[in-house]
C-alpha cells in the first residue's frame, strides 16, 4: 500500500464555536467503532458541557483540512490515579484523549499528525512524556500506537474499567539533539 502524502492541516486549540463539529468527530469515531464490535472504548455520546469544559482549559484541539473539521484530541497534565498512581515520573508527562479522525478522511495520516502536535504540545511545557490509555481488547488501536513508537506497558486490569491498556513515548524535548 502506496503511503499517502501528508496533508497540510491547521491544528489549534478548540473554540466554542468549534464544540459542535468536535462532538460529531468524536460521535462518528464512537460509532464506527461500535459498528466494527469495539463496544468498550467510548460512550455513546459526547456531551457538549464536558467539551466546553475542556476547551475552557484549553485542552481540547482540532484540526482543519482546507476548512473541514478533520480530526480532534484533547491533551491534559493530569494523571488518572487509577492508572497512572505509583508514577514517580507523573508530573513530567502529559495524557493523550479522545483522538478521532472523520471517516471520511481515515488513512491519510492524520493521526499520526495529530498524535505528532500533541507531542509538541507536550515538549513545549517541558514534560518527556506522551502518555494515553485506551481499551483492553482493542488490539488494532495497540498496534496503532505502537507504530507511531509508543512502547505498551502492562495493562491496568480493572473490572469497573473498560480502559486499561496503557501507552507512552518520548516527546521530542526527551529526545537527544541530532549530531550535525
């Protein structure tokens, strides 16, 4: 398979005018997924408060392909204890969520440029880490992750969770220096 050539998006912090097309994002990621039997990921919907929430923070991004909402994620400093609570390394990471790609712009590698801004948002704060959990069964989603170098960790098995499977790498500021 031919790779695709990457697009030119504009990526930035989320508005409020922005909350509608980031919910569809996340609802048509939601419900693809459930479609494909990935029923533990997401809920069923996203409520606009919780987004507004997070792009009040601004954690919450989208990207933008020639005007069309293509993809979104959200970015936080705060490890989930649950996973993340024996972490001595906790306050030099940031947490990857809710990453989604329209459908209709799937296998572009819009992913990997998202994941890839998320890392410099990360970087830029001085953290050396890039952190995320998703679902335990979702075995495609891991391998996703590892490709684009995440390294996998054990999974958090918790019976009241339907994430667990964890994931981190390096941001760029962790990163040795290329030699000239």
């Amino acid at each position: 398979m031919a790779a695709c050539p990457q697009r030119q998006l504009v990526i930035r912090a989320a508005r409020t005018e922005d909350l509608p097309a980031i919910a569809h994002l996340l609802n048509e990621a939601g419900e693809w997924m459930r479609r494909q039997g990935i029923t533990d990921q997401w809920p069923s919907q996203f409520p606009l408060s919780d987004l507004a929430g997070r792009a009040d923070r601004g954690e919450l991004h989208i990207a933008y392909d020639h005007g069309t909402p293509v993809g979104t994620f959200a970015v936080d400093y705060h490890a989930d204890p649950e996973f993340w609570h024996d972490d001595p390394n906790g306050d030099r990471a940031g947490y990857l969520h809710r990453l989604a790609i329209a459908r209709t712009h799937a296998g572009h590698g819009i992913g990997h440029q998202l994941i890839n801004h998320a890392d410099h948002l990360v970087a830029d704060t001085g953290r050396q880490w890039l952190r995320l959990d998703c679902a335990k069964h979702n075995t495609r989603l891991h391998d996703y992750y590892r490709q684009l170098r995440f390294t996998q960790l054990p999974t958090v098995d918790l019976p009241h969770r339907k994430s667990g499977a964890l994931f981190q790498r390096q941001t760029r500021a962790a990163q040795p220096p290329y030699a000239d």
